[in-house]
C-alpha cells in the first residue's frame, strides 16, 4: 500500500487500491461530458513502430471519457507512416494526425510537437481539459490516465495542473536523471543558493521530468512550450509562476510504470546538459547569477550532493534485494558531472 503523506507544496493523490479504478474511468467519463478532454500523443517517428506504442493505442480504444486525441510527431520514416493508420484504425475518439517539421529558428521535438497539439486543440475550441501521454511508456493503462484526469476535471478537487509520478523500479533502479542528477542538482542550488521558492516547489515532485501532465485549457494557452529534454522543466517553473500551489497536485501512476531506457554516456548526458541549461535559465529569472562562478559552485556542489544521492539509492537497491552496479552508477555521475561543468 502506497503511503499518504504530504510534504512540499503541492498535493499528492497517492494510489491507496486498486479497488477504485473502475469507478474513476466511469465518472470521469461522465465529468467529461460537461469538460471534454483532449489527449496529446507527443511522439518521435520511431516510436510509432514500436510495441509500446501499438499497446498505448490498444488500451486507449476503451477511453471513452477522451473526446479527441492528438498524435503530434515528428521525424517520421516511411515506414513509419505507412504503419501508423493501421495502429490508429478502429479508435473511437476524434482523432488528428500532425507532422512536425523544424523551422529555420527551432528544433523539432517533443516541445515542438506539444505546441503544435495544443494549438490545435485550442482552434478547435470543445475540450476544456488537455492531457500529455509519452508514448514509450510499455505499461501504459488508461485507468492511469483516468486518474491524472480526474484530478484537474473534477469540481471538487479544484486542480488546475497535474503532474504523474512513478517509481521508475521495475528489475532494478530506473529514473537515473531524476534520482543521480536533477534532485542532486535542485540540493547543491540550495546549498549554495539557499532556499529559493522555485527550488522549494520543484522538490515538491515526486518525478518532475514525468511527461504526462493533464491541466486547464486557459493553462495551457498560457504556458510558453519550451523545446527539448527541457520541456518538463520549463513548463514546472512556469507553473509555479502563474498557479497558486492549492491548485497544483501529482498523482500516482501505479506500480511498474515502464518508460524506454536510455544510454546514460549519450542520450541521458545530453538530457542532462539540456535540462541544466533551462533551469538556470529560469533560476536567472528569479534573480539568481548565470554566470561562470555561479554554475561553478552548483557544480562543485553538486558531485557533493550526487553522492549522497548515489548512497541512498544503493541503500533502496539492497534493502530491497534489487541488483545495483555501484561503479557503473559512479560512472554516470561522473559523466552528468561533466556535462554539468561545461554548462
């Protein structure tokens, strides 16, 4: 059984039993009919030929409280596209295909497909409620979602922004730029920093790199859309600007929430310098320095405050018999270390 405390600044709505799930996909369809709820699919063109991908869309033939779904992509193969009407035939929902291509200024990416998605369901002017769904996720459960929607279309609840977390635990540790780079680096900003409210409320999420999030329309057209691995982020930082914490919550995903694994020595470095840039970006707005000495405390610090973090998730590892490569996890802190250094 999951816990129920409160800590930070926002809610937590905990998945205490499984018993209520059904009840959630009913009333919330029923919510749906007075707010209707748009779905974003945000995906790279790989991920249509993927089995998550064709799994997520056999799950979601039974949502009947989403009233259309976005499928915003981008670098999408041949193959690919001739794939991709045979995964989406038989849904139930209104459904919109757009392919995102780089301009002149901007890269094309998960920022620029979500942009694009909510522009498009913004036009469209019936759904009142907009969700983000990552489409790598091999677990993938409508009544998840059903719950993160919950929570922003429900009256009572008050909610105007939430935010999915999970344990990223399957066989063995996942999550490592959430455990061993962004939580480590949030603690060395308040060590050299002190305590920012920003910092505060980005400490408040359980996952805050999660890209499933469901929020009001009026929100959503308020959001700027950053581009890249800084996407959840930015768009946190922005939240934490416009939205009073009361209306600000993370729900619980459930257990053996599986996303794509990634290589840490390319893909998560890159991930890690990206997400180091924009939130020193959204630190100077707060009047925080970007400058050299600045960045170079938080760096120096934050190898202090990696190792802590790398002790205490080879402490969960062994107290709960998980296989954990002690070296190999040194190794990728030294690796977000340096992409730190060079931010």
């Amino acid at each position: 059984m999951s816990d129920f405390a409160q800590n930070g600044l926002i809610c937590t709505l905990q998945r205490l039993n499984d018993s209520h799930l059904a009840r959630i996909e009913a009333e919330v369809a029923e919510l749906a009919l007075d707010r209707p709820i748009g779905l974003v699919l945000p995906c790279h063109g790989r991920d249509l030929e993927q089995p998550a991908f064709a799994r997520m869309i056999e799950e979601l033939r039974g949502a009947t409280f989403v009233r259309e779904i976005v499928v915003s992509m981008n670098d999408v193969a041949p193959a690919a596209r001739k794939v991709l009407p045979q995964r989406l035939e038989g849904l139930s929902q209104e459904l919109t295909i757009l392919e995102n291509d780089a301009t002149a200024d901007e890269s094309a990416g998960k920022g620029r497909n979500v942009r694009a998605a909510f522009a498009h369901l913004v036009a469209g002017g019936e759904c009142e409620i907009f969700a983000t769904q990552d489409c790598d996720v091999a677990s993938f459960q409508r009544a998840d979602l059903a719950r993160l929607c919950y929570a922003v279309a429900h009256p009572q609840l008050g909610f105007r922004f939430a935010k999915m977390y999970y344990s990223r635990v399957t066989d063995r540790l996942y999550g490592r730029v959430s455990r061993l780079f962004l939580t480590p680096l949030l603690h060395a900003i308040l060590r050299v920093a002190g305590h920012q409210p920003l910092v505060d409320f980005l400490l408040s999420f359980r996952y805050p790199l999660a890209g499933e999030v469901a929020l009001t329309r009026d929100l959503a057209t308020a959001l700027p859309k950053g581009s890249g691995w800084g996407l959840e982020i930015g768009q946190l930082c922005e939240v934490f600007r416009r939205v009073d914490p009361r209306e600000v919550c993370q729900v619980d995903g459930g257990p053996g929430y599986d996303h794509k694994h990634q290589p840490a020595e390319t893909s998560l470095a890159g991930m890690a310098a990206e997400i180091a840039r924009e939130l020193f970006e959204q630190l100077a707005v707060e009047g925080l320095p970007n400058d050299a000495t600045f960045r170079a405390a938080v760096a120096a610090a934050y190898r202090r405050e990696a190792a802590h973090a790398l002790r205490r998730s080879a402490s969960l590892a062994l107290i709960n018999a998980l296989p954990f490569d002690e070296a190999v996890e040194r190794g990728i802190v030294s690796v977000f270390a340096a992409r730190l250094e060079e931010s």
